[in-house]
C-alpha cells in the first residue's frame, strides 16, 4: 500500500482545479484511491516525464496529478491540473 504525502501547492491547486466539478472530484479521488491500492493498474497509466524524477497519474484524458516518489512507498502530490501542465516539469 502507498502512503501518501500532500504538498502545500498541491492541496491549492486542488482547490481551484476541482471546484464546483463534482464528476472531476469523483475522478480524481477514484484514481487516488486506486494508485494507493495497486500503483501498477493499467487504467492509472502512470508515466515518468522524461528528463525529471516527477511522474503523473492519468485521472482522464485530459487531467493529471503530478507527483514523485520519495524513497520507494511513500509519494507527494506535487499538483494536479489539465494534461499541458508536465510542461512545467
């Protein structure tokens, strides 16, 4: 099982990200819920952005969190917004 560890901007980014979108909300807290249980299932399609120790966690087509890991089971959610933002990364 993964522990996870929330970052400050994280936790903001959520906030305005999910507001008022109850289906994103659901999304969102479904693949968490998920990457806690199995981080290998297929429908997470977890990637590793190239050149960076940063990875993402699909939530839909168009949506991500970022994370990374820190040694080998615990993970902190760095952000999460639309699927441009590994640009930043």
């Amino acid at each position: 099982m993964i522990e996870l560890k929330y970052s400050q901007k994280y936790l903001h980014e959520r906030r305005k990200f999910l507001r008022n979108n109850f289906e994103l909300l659901n999304r969102t807290t479904k693949a968490l819920r998920v990457f806690v249980s199995n981080p290998k299932h297929p429908s997470l399609n977890l990637e590793k952005l190239k050149g960076s120790r940063y990875w993402t966690i699909r939530i839909d087509k168009g949506s991500r969190i970022f994370f990374m890991w820190i040694d080998k089971t615990p993970a902190i959610l760095l952000d999460i917004g639309t699927h441009d933002k590994y640009r930043q990364y």
